[in-house]
C-alpha cells in the first residue's frame, strides 16, 4: 500500500510534465529522444546484471558478497556508458539525424548512475524498506519534472526530455545512500558469488529480451517512418505505460521479496499471487477499460490538440495493457522461485514472435504496429502464463477464477460509458470524459449488489492485514 500510494503521487507529477511538455515540445522533440532511450532502455535492462534479484531472493546473504556485487555493477555501469559513448555516431546513422551523437552523449551517464545505486536499492528492498523507497523516488520526481519544465519553458526543447531521466537518475542514486545503513568493502574473490552472477546473468538476460520486444516498435518506426510519427506513437504509448509502471513497478517490487519468502510454502505462494494479480486487475481493469472508452478526449486532455492523430494508437494499446501487466507477474513467478533459467527460456520465445508482429504491422503504420502488437499478446499470454504456472499449484482455471470480476465488470464498465458517451452527444474534451466517468461509476455501483463482488472485497482486506505481521523470517546480513 506505501508503495501504491508513492506511485499514485509519482503519476501526479508524471501527469503534470506529461501535460505541460507536450505542450512546449513538439512531436519530433519526443522522437528523437525516444530514438536514443530506445538504446538506453536496453542497456537499462542489462545494467545491474540482475543482481539486485539475486542479493533480494537469497534466503541468506553476507556483507562480503553484497559489496562484491556492488563492484560489479559499478564496473558494468561504467563499460555500459563507455560502449554507448562509442556507439553514438553509429545511432545517428542509423537514423540519419546528427542531434543524435550529442543525446546519446549525454544520456549514456545514467549507466553509470544506474550502477553505482544497484545494490543500495536491492538492500533497501531485502529490508522491506517501502517506505525509504516511496520518499526517495517521490522526492526524485518533485526535482526532475521542474527542472525538465524550466529547461523547456526557456527554449531547451528536446534537451529537456534529455533532463529529466539524467536528473531523476542522479537524485534517486543519491538519496538511495543517503538512506541505506550500509557501506560496500573491498571486492573478496572468496565471497562465493558465483551461483549468484549465473542466477542474475539469466534474469538480466531476460530483462534485456523483454526490454527488445518492448523496444523493437520504437525503432521500427523510427526507422522506417521518421521522429514525427515515433514521436506520435511513443507518447501515445508511454502515456498508456504510465498507469502500468505504476502498478507493475510496486507490485513488483513487494512481490518478489514476499514470493521469495514462501516458496516453500506451494499453496501459500499460489493464494498470494493470486490476491496480488486480483488487487492489481481490480485497479487497473476500470483504469484500462476507461481509457478505451476515452481515448481521443484522454489524449487531447492530456497532450493538446496538436496530438489528436495518437489517440486511436492510444486506444487501440489499451487493448493488450493488462496483458502487460499479467507478463510481468509470470517474471515475479519465476524470478522468486529461482528460475532464472526458464524465464530466459519464456523470453527467448515470446520475443521473437512479438517483434515480429510489429513488422508485420509496420507497412500500414503506427495504427498497424499497435493492432499487431496488441493482438499477438493477448493470443500468446495464455500460453505463458501455463509455462511459468508448472512446478506451482497455479492453473489457468484457478487464475481465471482470480481475474474474471474485475475483468468482467471492466468491460460492463466500458460497454455503458461508451452508451452513455454515445447518447449524451457531449462536444467538449472535459464533457465526454465525464459522461464516461458516470457510466464506469453506474456499472461499478451496481456490482455491489453481487455478494461475490462484496466477498472478494473482504478477501483483500484480509490479505492486506495478513502481509502486515512481522516479516523478519530471512536472514539479512546486511542489516546489521
């Protein structure tokens, strides 16, 4: 819940510089940014080797191999920086625009940052520190959006864009040891770190692919049309992330800590993924189903005018966004049972398919490269949801069971906003949204009346008290 709240207020801020940058930049500005962060992303992916997973799913851990960690991702930081550096003229090529060497230039230091912070993080995670975590990146944010906002209101244009993760990533490195009660010694060749390199070789790997699959439309587009329409399809699609990020990133990162700590507990570990996917569709499925509904007023409120032609992208993406949401769960499955290997596995399949579905769509633009997208997800989840259930008491029956009321009402949700939206003949932006608001309120009220609906609320109440008893049941060495 302290992490729901963070990333509540994270999205009011993000929300204010969304609204007010596409407003002093222009599509193109967000293009050629999101030529480079595609790059970075991936890097991004790769950065910490995942480590961070490693030192936060050992049941048991020493200083020792937690400071070795740490050199580690300093040193792979620093080559990740250097190699984009080197990689700079070749990106400009590629995509035929000069401007690109400067961004890619600057940008390429939020590896190092990255580096430096990786293990901090991950200590403040073992300790279940939510709370440390929740300031600090709310605190990041209220310097990066101002500082992103002034650069652009004086005439920065895209360098703006280029502010705001290399200051956010510079205040969240900060503030993460100013808060950790732990220092790194001296790199040990004896620290027996090896089993925990190969487990997050494999889940580093694995971020890596999902990071490509996520990327692959970006760049295609790119490529093949330009930064005006990238840019029109990477707002619209960032837009649509930014609820996602903020459920999956908490959700995430509560999950698996607490998935790892009952992993020898089959039917304990099961009941608690369950409620964790049921609590996250229950917020997200209204979300989702609204913004399919309002799409075009949702973007013209959020972006302006001048983005109008992304609102069918936007609202065609919303189609797969709990698909993205429930991949990201079969991650924390696999991730906390110390599957790395299998997950790579997962990945190395579902990947390929998806950007291959992308370039399929390609030819008939940014519209075809959503729909494509979009469907292949939905068409190939079930699927991964089954592999990454094997080994667990997990089933699509009993996941079907979890989802289908917040799945179901969603939908109902969608179906009376869009008549109500239909009937009123509402004309202006804040109009349309509310007749959509009324309509999601109406459905919702009267899934009260369900006594299933009224019971799975008592169940989360339940889990939320359950998750509140004393958690010190793992040794963490590092805490002393």
């Amino acid at each position: 819940m302290v992490n729901l709240v963070s990333q509540g207020t994270q999205f009011l801020i993000q929300s204010v510089a969304t609204i007010v940058l596409a407003r002093l930049l222009t599509p193109a500005d967000f293009g050629l940014v999101a030529m480079v962060a595609t790059i970075t992303g991936l890097g991004q992916a790769f950065a910490d080797l995942g480590l961070s997973e490693a030192t936060i799913q050992r049941k048991e851990i020493t200083n020792d191999q937690v400071s070795t960690l740490f050199w580690i991702n300093f040193a792979i930081g620093l080559g990740l920086m250097l190699v984009t550096m080197g990689l700079a003229p070749a990106l400009a090529w590629f995509y035929r625009d000069a401007r690109l060497v400067s961004i890619t230039l600057v940008l390429s230091l939020t590896f190092l940052f990255g580096g430096l912070r990786v293990q901090a993080d991950a200590v403040l995670r073992r300790q279940m520190r939510f709370s440390s975590l929740a300031v600090r990146d709310i605190i990041s944010y209220l310097v990066a959006v101002p500082t992103a906002i002034v650069l652009a209101f004086k005439g920065g244009s895209y360098w703006a864009l280029v502010a705001l993760p290399l200051t956010l990533n510079f205040t969240q490195m900060s503030l993460s040891w100013l808060m950790v009660n732990w220092r790194p010694g001296l790199p040990r060749r004896d620290a027996e770190v090896g089993s925990m390199i190969a487990f997050g070789g494999n889940v580093a790997a694995s971020y890596l692919i999902v990071n490509i699959s996520r990327s692959a439309d970006n760049v295609l587009i790119g490529w093949h049309w330009g930064a005006g329409p990238l840019g029109l399809y990477s707002r619209a699609y960032n837009l649509l992330m930014l609820p996602v990020r903020q459920l999956s990133g908490p959700a995430g990162s509560v999950a698996v800590p607490a998935f790892s700590r009952t992993q020898d507990d089959p039917e304990r570990f099961a009941r608690y993924y369950l409620r964790t996917v049921n609590l996250i569709l229950w917020i997200s499925a209204p979300v989702f189903g609204f913004l399919f509904v309002a799409a075009q007023p949702v973007i013209v409120l959020m972006l302006g005018h001048q983005w109008g032609e992304a609102g069918p992208v936007f609202q065609i993406l919303t189609i797969s966004a709990l698909g993205q949401l429930l991949l990201d769960s079969t991650i924390w499955l696999l991730v906390s049972r110390g599957q790395s290997r299998r997950l790579l596995k997962l990945l190395l399949i579902f990947s390929p398919i998806l950007v291959c579905s992308y370039a399929i769509g390609l030819p008939f633009g940014i519209k075809g490269v959503a729909l494509s997208g979009s469907l292949v997800m939905l068409l190939i989840l079930p699927w991964m949801l089954r592999f990454s259930f094997q080994g667990t008491t997990l089933s699509l029956p009993r996941l079907g069971r979890a989802i289908f009321y917040p799945v179901a009402l969603s939908l109902f949700g969608a179906l009376i906003g869009g008549l109500a939206l239909r009937l009123a003949g509402a004309t202006n932006t804040v109009g349309k949204l509310f007749v959509v608001a009324l309509g999601f309120l109406a459905a919702y009220v009267l899934s009260a009346l369900i006594p299933a609906v009224r019971h799975e609320a008592v169940s989360l109440r339940n889990l939320v008290h359950e998750l509140r008893t004393p958690a010190n049941t793992s040794t963490v060495a590092v805490a002393e």
